[in-house]
C-alpha cells in the first residue's frame, strides 16, 4: 500500500473542487498477471479542478511503494493534468494506471 496528499475529503475541507477517480486495476492495465496470478488491486487519484493539478494518489497493489513516486513528483511540482495525461508509461507496469485513470478523469470531467 502507498499513499501520497490528500483524500477527496481532505481537499474538499480545504474548499477544493476535486475530482476522484477509482480503478479496478485487473480491468485498467494490460498485463496484471504479469505480477500475480489473481490480481486483486486498486488505484485512486484526486485532482483539483480549479489548477488542473494532481493533489492526492494511492494505491494497494504489489510494489505501491515503487510506483507512487511518479505521484509524489506530480504533486509536488503542480505537473498539469494535460501534461501527465500526455506521457507515455513503461509497458506492462502498474505505472500504466496513471494514464488509465487521467483518461477516466478527462472522460467524466464532473466535479464531485
């Protein structure tokens, strides 16, 4: 497990307007087996819609603690949505989650 900023309600407490998004990882990246026989892992992001900025991360999955990093980066520096939903992630890697779940993000674009 790994766990970076903040949770949705941490960032609407702060009068944030965010959006979250929850991915089943089994059904969000190519090749889960790769790395468990029966993969049973989730990945969340939350952005604020104001800045377009990644604010929170997690995720339960084999080697979390690994791959949050990208995460850590992306909040620390205000990395623009536009920009981590652009880049490429290594294939098949966990790390592919961040542009299933920026792709979701753009594809509901609903404040919660």
């Amino acid at each position: 497990m790994a766990a970076v900023g903040l949770t949705a309600a941490q960032a609407q407490e702060r009068g944030l307007v965010v959006s979250e998004v929850t991915l089943d990882l089994p059904n969000a990246i190519a090749r889960p087996y790769t790395y468990e026989q029966n993969p049973r892992c989730a990945f969340g992001l939350v952005v604020d819609r104001e800045r377009d900025v990644l604010v929170g991360a997690w995720a339960v999955a084999p080697l979390a603690g690994e791959w949050i990093h990208q995460a850590v980066l992306a909040i620390r520096a205000e990395i623009p949505v536009a920009v981590l939903s652009d880049t490429i992630a290594q294939f098949p890697t966990f790390s592919e989650a961040y542009v299933s779940a920026l792709r979701k993000l753009n594809a509901t674009e609903t404040p919660r």
